[in-house]
C-alpha cells in the first residue's frame, strides 16, 4: 500500500498566493471520482485478505465457509404468536324436567265395623242371703225355727233354741245386718244376726274362737272381728245355707242329735256336714204356712 506524499514546501503555498488556483473545467472532478474508486477498492482487497488469513489460522487446515465480509443483519424477532382463545365452555345441558308426581291413590276407606250385637241383657242376679229383714232361719232336716224361750223379749245370756215355726206373735224373726262387706272367705260378708224383737244377737260365750259342741246365747250385740258374733251363709247345692262361725274356724250352727226334731234343744256348733241337720232356709214369714216340714204342737 502507498501512501501519497504530502507537499509541504513553500511552492505550494506561494503558488496559490500568485494567483488563485483555478481548476480545470472537466479534469479535477474525474480524478477524484477515480481515487475514491481507487480507496474503496484498496480498503475491500485489505479487508478481504485480513479475513481469509484469520480464517486459514482458526480453522487449522479445515476447510470452512468463508467469512462474509458484512456481518448479516440481525433478523427481527419474530412476533410472539398470539394466545390462542381459550375454547368458550360448553353450555351445560339444562337438566331434563322432572316428571309430574304420579298421584296417590286415594287410600281404599276400610269397612266400617260392623257392629257387635248387643249382648242380651243378663237376667239380675238373685239377691243374696244378706242383708235381710224380718226373716226366718228354719232347719232343713227339723222342720223347727230358730227360737228364743217365752213369748217375748229374751235376755242377755238367754239361749237360743229350736221351735215350732210361729210366723206371728212371736220372737222368730230376725236382721241379717252385714258387717264387713268382702271379709269373709273368698270375699262373702260377715254379718251379725240380731233378733228383731229384743235387738240381742246371736252369741257365743267369751270371746275369740270356741270349741266343738260349744252352745248358743244371746247377748248384746258388738259386731267386731274381736268377738265370736260374726257369721257367714255358705249357700249348698239343694239352696240351703250352711250358718258358720267366722271367729270359731267357720264351723256350723247346728242342732244336737242327729234330725232331733225335739222342740226347745239348745243349738251348738259343730263341724259342717250335709248329712246331719246343719242347713238352714231363710224364710219369709207368709212362706210358712203349708210348709211339710213345719213343727207343731
């Protein structure tokens, strides 16, 4: 490469200073347009040379792609691909309408009842034996009447005996007076029996239980379990009643012997039994009269 000396003495200068430099028309532009060629002709043939002997030292002795003199441009980015939408959702499928409620049937009624015969109306019971008024106790197998002595009142400590039946004027009626409603066994009464002329009652002596054979009094009348005066019908078979002692292990009222049919015996008590003369009817007094059985005499 050369290098074109620059002038420096004082021709040059003296030159310009006689008279003014005046290019010629027409040739000082050519020689620049010529150089300027010239330079950019000598600066690509350095450029160029520079290049292939960097390469022929870093490629030791590979060969290569030669080097472009100009740097390639710097492609642009390339532009970010737009997001692609998001697909918008199914709609959801509205839900199928539910079907209408098949109605119930209307519940079958059930038959009425039919309705129970009245049930026929129960004979009414027969009266018991007590309470009772102004009756007659009559033996069964005698045929005599529970009696006092004498025509009148009796009195205390008085016996109580057997008689004809005499249903008028005389002292042979007598009060079943219940005491104590269910007290006796299996829940029947237990009753006092009170003479309806004297208002003395059927006694045993002292107080408490007494013996077999133990006879029968009058006396004043107390109406208490504590006393032997209590007593309660046990009704047999053939309508009769058994008169037993509550106090006394419930034995009988009863007439001595057996069938004595003797007037004025004293009664007792004694155990029961259906073939001695221990049933006793209660009797009206106008059901005497008439009677087979009634005493006489």
């Amino acid at each position: 490469m050369t290098h074109q000396p620059h002038r420096t003495d004082g021709r040059f200068a003296d030159t310009f200073a006689r008279k003014p430099a005046r290019p010629r028309r027409g040739l000082l532009p050519g020689r620049r347009v010529y150089a300027s060629v010239l330079w950019a002709v000598l600066t690509v043939a350095v450029i160029t040379g520079s290049v292939r002997a960097v390469g022929a030292v870093f490629s030791d002795g590979e060969e290569t792609d030669p080097v472009a003199a100009v740097a390639p441009p710097v492609p642009e980015p390339e532009p970010e691909p737009e997001p692609v939408p998001e697909p918008e959702p199914e709609p959801e499928p509205e839900p199928e309408p539910e079907p209408e409620p098949v109605p119930e049937p209307e519940p079958v009624p059930e038959p009425e009842p039919e309705p129970e015969p009245e049930p026929e109306p129960m004979a009414d019971p027969e009266p018991g034996p007590v309470p009772a008024e102004n009756v007659m106790l009559r033996n069964y197998a005698t045929g005599r009447c529970l009696d006092i002595p004498g025509a009148g009142k009796g009195e205390p400590t008085g016996k109580v005996q057997q008689y004809r039946c005499l249903p008028e004027d005389d002292n042979q009626l007598w009060n079943l007076e219940v005491r104590y409603e269910d007290q006796g066994p299996g829940g029947v009464p237990l009753v006092q029996i009170r003479n309806a002329l004297d208002g003395l009652c059927l006694d045993l002596p002292k107080y408490g239980a007494r013996p077999l054979h133990t006879r029968v009094y009058e006396f004043t009348c107390d109406g208490t379990t504590e006393d032997n005066q209590l007593w309660w019908f046990d009704e047999q078979d053939n309508g009769t009643y058994w008169i037993r002692n509550y106090a006394s292990n419930n034995v009988c009222l009863d007439v001595p012997g057996n069938r004595d049919d003797a007037e004025q015996l004293h009664l007792m008590i004694f155990t029961c039994t259906n073939t001695d003369d221990q049933e006793w009817d209660i009797v009206r007094p106008e059901d005497i009269g008439g009677s087979a059985r009634q005493g006489g005499g």
